[in-house]
C-alpha cells in the first residue's frame, strides 16, 4: 500500500509484483496512511487544514494529526469529531507518536499515555493524554 502525489492510495500485490486496487477519494495529494485494526486512515492536502501527518491508538480509537500551520488535532474516530485542537507548534507538523500503552511514560509516577510531535520550528513536543 502507498500514498501518491496524484490524490491516490495504490494497494499492490507482492507475490504478483503488480497494482491490485486504488483508493480514490481526495482532491489533493495523499501525504500519509495508517492502517490500524482493518481501517485505513489517509491524510491528504485537500483540505482548508492541511493535514501533513497522523497516528492511530493502538485500540483504533483516536487518530492525532499534525497540519502544516503546527495545529495538533486529536480526533474520535468512532464518532468522527476532533476532541481537541492544540496550536502548538510554529511550523510544519512533520510527525506524530502515539504511546503503544499505559506504561510507555511515566508522569510524576503514574501512567499515563503519551503523544509526541516533531516540528520544522525544530521542537519536540510531549502531551499527556486524559481521554
């Protein structure tokens, strides 16, 4: 599977070493895919906000992503809506993490999860989620 410049998703077969299917359905190149408990999650140009990059919680419930103007989005994914939106960063949102677990970080000794986000404005940023 991959992402194009041409507004795509191309799935292809390795065993047969040629294109299977393709994903239409933006306006805009398609920057980043995620695929996480049989969905697929795609981050495109074709919006008002950008979206450069995005990650999944690993139980499929939350999609983060990071748009060119340094916006952090976080996302329900069952309900299709942004939980919140953080201005963080004062440039590009180039990548995202999302802690694999509770136990990934420790902050002021509990667990807790953790997003990462990486930046043109060269930062790192650590969040502590509450969901």
């Amino acid at each position: 599977m991959c992402s194009s410049w041409d507004n795509n998703v191309y799935f292809y077969s390795i065993a047969f070493g040629r294109r299977q299917d393709t994903l239409m359905g933006h306006d805009d190149a398609v920057s980043k895919i995620h695929w996480c408990n049989s969905k697929l999650f795609t981050g495109s140009w074709d919006s008002t906000v950008k979206v450069n990059t995005i990650s999944v919680s690993p139980d499929g419930s939350l999609l983060v992503s990071g748009t060119k103007e340094g916006v952090v989005s976080m996302w329900d994914v069952a309900e299709s809506c942004v939980l919140h939106q953080l201005p963080c960063h004062n440039g590009a949102v180039h990548d995202i993490a999302l802690s694999p677990d509770a136990v990934t970080c420790m902050w002021m000794n509990e667990p807790c999860n953790t997003i990462i986000t990486g930046s043109a404005d060269r930062q790192i940023l650590l969040w502590r989620l509450q969901y």
